[in-house]
C-alpha cells in the first residue's frame, strides 16, 4: 500500500539515467526539421555582422555560397532567402526583377545546394520598398491590399523562374494565398509549394531583423499583421490560407504565440511551421553574454518548446549550430560492446 512517506507511484523511475530520460522523451530534434533564414547583401565585399543578432550576417554572394555549403552538411531541412538591395522604390521594383539580389541569390543557392536543401524564398516587399511596408501604398499613404497582391502576383514569377522550392508569403494581406497559387498555376508553376505566414503577429520581437534587411519602415504594421491580443483571429487566418491553397502553414513569432501553435497543429491538415524570430534569438544571446543563462541549453530548450507545441519545422538562426551538435551527439555515443550489454546465463 502507499502511504505519505512511500509513495508506490513514482514518475521519477523515467527520470533517472540519461538513458532512460532519452528513452521516454516525447519530442525529439532532428536537423531535418530546422530551417536557416540567410540574408544576402547587394553589392557587399565582404560579410556584413548585424550588430543586434550576434553571429548573424548579411551575406555576400561568395560567403553565402560558403555558408550554403555547410547548412546542407549539417543536415538541415532548408535555408529562407532574405534580399538586401542596395536601391529601394515606392513599388518594390527590384522584388520583381530576375537581376534583383533574392532572385539572384535564388539561382545561386538552387545551383549550389538545391538537391540537398530546400530552397524557399521571402516572399514581401518590405526590403525592396522606400516606405518599408509590406505592400504598395495608396494615394492616402495607407497599405493598398488588392494593388500589393497584384505585385505579390509577379513576384512569385519572378521567384519560381529563379528555382524557389517554396514561396514564402509573409505580408499578411488578405487573398495573397489564392492571388500567388492563381499566378503559379496559370504560368504552370504548379509544382512549385506555397508557405502561407498565417498567423504573423505585428511583434516587438522583429527588431533586430529590421536591422538585417536595413528596414525603411517608418511607423508599424499593425493595420495588416495581427494584434498580439488576439487568439482565436489567429486560428482564423490559417484556416483561411488553407482554404485558398497554402501547402503549409506559419505561425510568427514562435514563443510568445505557443498556445497559437498549438491551436494550429491541433486542426490543420497541412504542415505547420514556426519562426523563432530575431528578437527571440537575441535575447538568448544577450543574457547568455552576460552569463544570466546556460546559452546551450537554452537553446534547446527554446527548440523543443516550439517543437512540443506542434510545429513540424522550425525556422531559426541557430539551425546549422543545433544540427550539428545534434549529429556530433549522436555521433559520439559509444556502441556497448557484446560482453557489457549482456548478463551471463
């Protein structure tokens, strides 16, 4: 019987060896399901550090090339193409042309890469518009939704002639789903994959990336992306990219919108994807500086999370790192011999 002092039932019996503990453990990292978002600088001569995500650069053409290279050796899922160009418009024209850097860079990485990565492209124009927006603006300043989708339109031409694998829509404008899987297939692109960024928050946690891709915005972006307050929307826009025909599905930022992650990946019948984003990335860094945390473990630990709470794949700018530490682990456990693992007869 048990009693106060001798419990019978003891769920730290699983607990007890590494072994075990590894045994019983319910989610599991794989570097298939980490993706490396890479940014590409026009025009550089040599990598550019960005100064609030520490080990993060913006890429010249041969260190991108480089850097392809070892993501595909480490064994990752696929690398997210971001441009950097050296001019920006009002309409986002460099977005749209095969000379521009992402298409570029597209062409570079499917080349060098494409048979071991899946290459996926960033499909928004807030790096190639003067006004930093994700859209193309009206005669009022304000975001014009069905003009953008029209550009979003050529875009993902522009991006399917240059190899992208999968299009990557992030700038949350109502119909860009059905508007991009209309264009693809009526060009007879229809194997080309479409990534819906269904759940995008308008977060805090972007700052560093504006800094990536040497953001103009001026004001926010709350008018398109979704109010941190709100749950059940978020749910809604998925299941809305789904229906226009998203092949899979995003939820951006990762950790702070887990319980959105998990509403998603409990109903949807497609992949569901998340983006630990530059905010939550630098934030690890920043305190594991200061020595306030074990940076490895939390950085697993912060993997795992999103993983536990349903995303099939994680885009993060640890990805190549945890990949090859998780191959290295496995690498270095030692085969027990016959004689050791065996008890005598």
């Amino acid at each position: 019987m048990s009693d106060l002092l001798h419990p019978t039932v003891r769920p730290r019996r699983l607990r007890a060896t590494p072994a075990m503990r590894r045994l019983v453990a319910e989610t599991r990292l794989h570097p298939a399901d980490l993706i490396l978002p890479m940014f590409i600088r026009e025009g550089a001569s040599e990598p550019v550090q960005i100064n609030s995500m520490p080990g993060v650069v913006q890429h010249t053409l041969e260190s991108f090339e480089r850097a392809l290279v070892g993501a595909a050796e480490a064994g990752i899922g696929g690398v997210m193409l971001f441009g950097v160009p050296e001019e920006k418009d009002a309409v986002g024209s460099g977005a749209v042309d095969p000379k521009g850097i992402l298409n570029v860079a597209t062409r570079a990485a499917v080349a060098a890469v494409g048979d071991a990565l899946v290459v996926q492209t960033d499909l928004c124009l807030d790096e190639f518009t003067d006004h930093g927006h994700c859209g193309v603006l009206d005669a009022d300043g304000a975001v014009d939704n069905d003009a953008s989708l029209l550009v979003y339109r050529e875009m993902a031409l522009a991006q399917a002639d240059a190899g992208s694998q999968l299009l990557s829509l992030s700038g949350m404008m109502d119909g860009q789903v059905a508007a991009v899987r209309n264009a693809l297939d009526e060009a007879g692109y229809g194997n080309t994959a479409v990534l819906g960024y269904a759940a995008k928050y308008a977060s805090a946690f972007y700052g560093p990336f504006r800094e990536a891709v040497q953001s103009s915005l001026v004001g926010d972006r709350r008018s398109y992306q979704l109010d941190p307050a709100n749950r059940r929307e978020g749910l809604r826009e998925v299941e809305l990219d789904i229906s226009e025909g998203a092949d899979i599905v995003m939820v951006k930022p990762a950790m702070s919108y887990l319980d959105v992650l998990a509403d998603t990946a409990a109903t949807s019948p497609v992949p569901v994807w998340a983006y630990q984003v530059s905010g939550e990335y630098s934030m690890i860094e920043a305190a594991a500086a200061n020595g306030w945390i074990d940076r490895e473990r939390t950085i697993d630990e912060s993997l795992t999370s999103i993983k536990r709470a349903g995303a099939d794949a994680i885009l993060s700018y640890f990805a190549v790192e945890v990949a090859e530490r998780l191959r290295s682990q496995e690498s270095l456990r030692t085969p027990v011999g016959r004689s050791a693992g065996r008890r005598a007869k």
